[in-house]
C-alpha cells in the first residue's frame, strides 16, 4: 500500500448496514476533539505553543469567524448572532484587527498565509468597506494573501449579495467561496425560515465564476421537514444543472434541547428515519451518476477540484473548516468562538461576545479553553486522518513517524474491527487497513474504533454518523 495509489472513486449503500451501525459520533475536524477541550488549557499555554511552532516555519492559516446574521434559519446549530443592526459589525471589526495585532506577534513574519477562510454566521453581514478593512488588517499584520498561490475562501448567502459583492471579494484575494443553499424547495424553505430563490442563488454562482472564483461549493442539507425524496431530487438535480465543483450534503441533526433555534421546527414535519435514509441514497446516486466523486462524510467534488486531485495525491487533510488541501498549516483562529490548531495544541476563544469584547480591550488573548496533545493523541489523529481523507492507512508509514509496532499498540483495536471486516466495511492485512466502498459512509464508525476518548465516555455527546 503506498499513499499515491488512486482510490476507486465509488461508495456502496447498504441501507441495512447503515441502520445496524447507526450511532452518534464525531466529524473529526480534530482529534482530540472539541469535547476534550477544558479550560485548564489557557492563553498562556496557547501563547507558548504559538512561539514554540516558529521553529518549524510552517506557513500559516486564518479563520476568522463573523457571528452575525440578519435572520435565524431554525435549523442552524451555529454559534451566531441575529441582528438587523448592522452597525453591530463595526466595534466587533475593531475587536478583530487588534486581536489579529495580539496573535501577529506571536508568529514569525516569514511565514506566508497559504490558506484563509471566513465563516459564521454570515461574513458578508459587514459592509464592504468594513471587509475591505478587515482584509487589509491580515495584510498589515499577517503579510496579506498571496494573490492565488493559497485557499481563500469565504461563506456566502445568497440573499447578502450585492451588485458588487462578489467582484470586491474577489479583488481582495478570495478565490473560493461557499454558498448555503439546503433546499430550493419553498415549502422547506418555508418551514426552516429561509427563503431564498432558486433563481437568486443561481444567479450568484453563475456570476461567481464570471469574476474568477476557481472553486465554488454548495451546501445542502437532508433531513429538513416537509422534505422528499422527490423534492430533495428536484434540488440535487438543479444544482448539477449548475456544476459547482464542490457539494456538500449535511445530514439535519435536530437537537432541540442544545439549539433553540430548532425548537420552532415542528417536529412530526421531519422526514421518517427510512425516508432520510432513501434521501441520501436517491442523492448520492445523483451525484455520482453526474460524474462528481465521493470524498468522504459528507463532501463530493469534480474530478478537476483540488480536494478530489488532493486526494488522489495523498495530501488531503481536515481541520475545522472541513477537508482541505493544506496540510502543513499552523492555524490561527480569529473571532468569537473560534478554534486554532498550533503546533500542538487546539485553543478556543470566548464563546459569547461581551466576555471576548473584555478580553481584547484588556489587551489579551481571548482564548479560553484547549487542549495540548501528547504523543498518544498525534499517534491516533494520524491513524484517524488517514483513514478519513484517503480510506487507507499503511502501517510502516505510520510506525516510521511515531516508532511504534503497529500490531502491538492497537492490538485492541485491530480485534475491534474483525465484525467490521466481517460486515465487509474493511479490509485488514499485514501491510494496512483499506475501507471498501461499503465502509465509505460508516468511516466515522472505523474511526472511532482508534478514538480513545470515545472507549472512556460514559456519555457520547456527537450527532449522529448518518
């Protein structure tokens, strides 16, 4: 087994397999992960990680995370701030560019931005000059973008564009972006409270690849009340019609005692489990037959996109903004709530605004929690991120950078996927594991397996795999 072999771009659906391995689970945007997170872990901690990675010279990645939005879309499990005052956005900017001064400092100047990524929330709730300011802060104070050598991307709704919109952002370096569809149907978009034209959201895809953006995703969503197999087909089939390179098909967690927002949902409007199940079948089938390939959870992408090529190669990596072709990346987390991955750690910031606000304007970082990983974690995320973006994992590779045996230290976890491999999810032999295309959408079940946090849990606190 070698990390270049092409991995048959195909995946299995066995609807009977996927109700017997139904359970919740993490996504594994990190590993350890953000369950483990304690506040023991603090800014000083966080500060001696950041000065310790400039050894490496790693080039660095953003995210910044902008909370606001002008409406609540009931299904949203975000961490946000609904507002129609917009002159809100103006002291948390100010907020922003002196953190962006505070993390500066702490990081060589040498090391290029190679990936940013702004989220929320929506991003484009600040105005445009108000974006424009906050991009000449990273450039002030990380060195800017280097025009399209990186990945910068940005969320967008729709309903948030402007005539000039996307040529401004694209202008100021972005050159991917992300568009939150979830459903065209109006009857859902009813019932979810987002309403949004199919005609407008087309509208602005298409002019997103008209001023150069090279890599444009679409965000769905399965699970949502009032949906169908035939209305949700419907959707699919228009945005094949329109050919992004990246769709994203998210399955609807309701949880309704964590996120008030989804308390409005009626409930007996959700689709039975069977029908979700059908859904997701009916949509990967779509997909594929449309020439996109699988990636993984929940991500399908052109054969010509980076992620898809990235994964061919053996380069695919996940971190919090999902799959991503940048690997060797230190990143800085910027806003409200925001999580970074430095050297060896993962840091959080202050989750509601007033407490990161006091933070700041003190004059200090305004991490709050975190965890530091030691050898035992980077051995497992290792295993876990293989496995995730390449559905392989070759043993020696593995024990050449940690000098481990293999055999040895996950003695119990290789007895642990015998019914796996039983199921025909997986196959073991002396040089690796290789996940079959029937595995493909129970990788987060085989993950678990090397999660050892999850094996101590008495409660699983995860949405579910499926």
């Amino acid at each position: 087994m070698t990390t270049t072999t092409p991995i048959p771009q195909n995946v299995e659906f066995d609807a009977d397999l996927i109700r017997r391995y139904d359970m919740a689970g993490p996504r594994y945007t990190s590993y350890p992960t953000a369950v483990q997170f304690h506040e023991g872990f603090a800014a000083d901690d966080y500060r001696a990680q950041a000065l310790a990675s400039n050894v490496s010279g790693r080039p660095l990645s953003l995210y910044v995370h902008i909370p606001f939005c002008d409406t609540v879309c009931y299904y949203c499990a975000c961490n946000k701030i609904v507002t129609k005052d917009r002159s809100r956005a103006r002291p948390y900017l100010d907020r922003l560019l002196r953190e962006m001064e505070m993390q500066a400092s702490l990081f060589n100047a040498d090391r290029p931005v190679d990936q940013l990524h702004l989220g929320g929330g929506t991003p484009t709730f600040i105005a445009h000059d108000e974006m424009a300011e906050l991009m000449t802060g990273i450039a002030t104070h990380f060195g800017g973008l280097q025009e399209d050598a990186g990945e910068y991307g940005i969320e967008i709704d729709p309903r948030e564009v402007g005539n000039d919109t996307l040529s401004l952002l694209r202008r100021l370096g972005f050159n991917r972006l992300s568009l939150g569809v979830q459903d065209f149907d109006p009857r859902v978009q009813q019932a979810v409270n987002r309403i949004q034209p199919a005609a407008q959201t087309l509208a602005v895809l298409q002019e997103a690849r008209q001023v150069g953006f090279r890599s444009i995703n679409v965000d769905l969503i399965y699970g949502l009340p009032l949906q169908t197999r035939a209305s949700f087909a419907a959707t699919v089939e228009r945005i094949i019609e329109a050919a992004p390179d990246r769709i994203s098909v998210f399955n609807y967690a309701h949880l309704p005692e964590r996120f008030k927002p989804q308390r409005r949902i009626n409930e007996q409007d959700l689709p039975e489990p069977a029908e979700r199940l059908a859904i997701l079948q009916q949509t990967i089938a779509q997909l594929i037959e449309a020439g996109y390939l699988y990636i993984g959870m929940d991500h399908f992408a052109r054969p010509d996109d980076e992620l898809a090529m990235a994964q061919r190669e053996g380069t695919l990596y996940r971190n919090f903004q999902g799959y991503s072709t940048h690997a060797d990346c230190d990143v800085i987390g910027l806003g409200v709530t925001s999580i970074g991955m430095v050297q060896d750690c993962y840091a959080q910031n202050r989750h509601d605004l007033d407490s990161y606000y006091g933070r700041i304007d003190a004059g200090e970082l305004a991490v709050f929690r975190g965890v530091r990983l030691d050898a035992d974690d980077r051995l497992r995320r290792d295993v876990i991120t293989a496995l995730i973006c390449h559905f392989r994992l070759d043993f020696a590779a593995v024990e050449a950078r940690h000098s481990v045996v293999f055999a040895d230290y996950f003695a119990g976890e290789l007895k642990a996927l015998q019914p796996m491999q039983a199921d025909g999810l997986l196959n073991v032999d002396a040089d690796g594991i290789t996940v079959t295309p029937r595995g493909r959408l129970l990788i987060r079940n085989i993950c678990m397996v090397f999660d050892r946090y999850i094996r101590e849990a008495a409660v699983v606190r995860h949405s579910k795999v499926i």
